[in-house]
C-alpha cells in the first residue's frame, strides 16, 4: 500500500466553482416545475414537462429549452465544450 501523499495542492471551492469558467458547460434534464428556480426571468410553464437546461461549468443558467439537442446546438454556437455529469 502507498502512504504517499500527493504533491499537487487541493483547488479550494472558489478555484473549484471557476474550473472549465467560459468553456465548459452542461445539459441538466429539469421539471418544468424547477425552471423558475434556475431561470427566474422564465415566462410560466405548464407543469409536467421535461425541459434541459444549459448550464455554466459553475452551475449558471444560460438557457432552457425542451430540446436535449438544442441545448447542445447552443452550447456549441457560443463556443461551449458540453460535458456529461455522473
């Protein structure tokens, strides 16, 4: 077993938040009953539906729309890396 620790130092929250800042961004699937909390500036929307936000690589809200693939096609218009959460 190896007890060495790791030379690199540990990015603090705030580095954290900005990692991939400008680049990178994701697809989150929401209910259209949560679109109000990250898209407060969004007209009502009925509820029930899947919607897929676009979101900052710190968690900002950029857009909301009911198309995966629209999402993605704006990421990409705005020179944004999508990457996949687990």
């Amino acid at each position: 077993m190896n007890n060495q620790t790791n030379d690199r130092p540990a990015l603090t929250p705030q580095e954290f938040a900005h990692l991939g800042g400008g680049a990178l961004a994701y697809v989150k699937t929401i209910r259209s009953e949560d679109a109000q909390r990250l898209f407060p500036q969004a007209p009502a929307i009925r509820p029930g539906l899947e919607l897929y936000a676009l979101l900052g690589a710190d968690g900002t809200p950029i857009m909301l729309t009911d198309s995966k693939d629209a999402a993605i096609a704006n990421a990409w218009e705005n020179q944004l890396q999508t990457v996949s959460l687990h």
